[in-house]
C-alpha cells in the first residue's frame, strides 16, 4: 500500500509540474489553452457518453436474444 501511495503522489506531482510548465512554455495564453482543454474534455465525454449508449444496446439484445434461447 505504501508504494502505491508513494507512486500516486509521484503521479500527481509530475502532473501538476508538467500543467504548469505547459502553461508557462505554451505560445498560446492560458486563457486560450483551458478553453481549448475544456472544450476537448467535452468532446471526449460526449464521445464516451455516445460509445456508452451503443456498448449498452448490443449488451441489451445480447440479453434479449439469450434470454428468448434459454425460455
């Protein structure tokens, strides 16, 4: 567990010293750059959301035909 703990810590330190160097070393402003990242996260949930529904209607008909096999 203790090396776990030590690995996350690591993990969120070198995350937030290379979000800070980003933003420092960028050619674009901060502002421009937290837009751009927002917008990006909302594309990849919107994605994730999309590839969601439609895993979860194969494994809906997967059980609708298994369940109709079994009766």
């Amino acid at each position: 567990m203790r090396k776990f703990t030590s690995w996350l810590i690591g993990l969120s330190l070198g995350a937030a010293v290379g979000a800070v160097l980003v933003l420092l070393f960028a050619p674009a402003s901060g502002d421009e750059i937290i837009a751009a990242l927002k917008k990006s996260w909302a594309a990849t949930l919107d994605d994730a959301r999309r590839a969601n529904a439609a895993r979860r209607a194969e494994l809906e008909a997967e059980l609708a035909r298994k369940q109709k096999k079994a009766n």
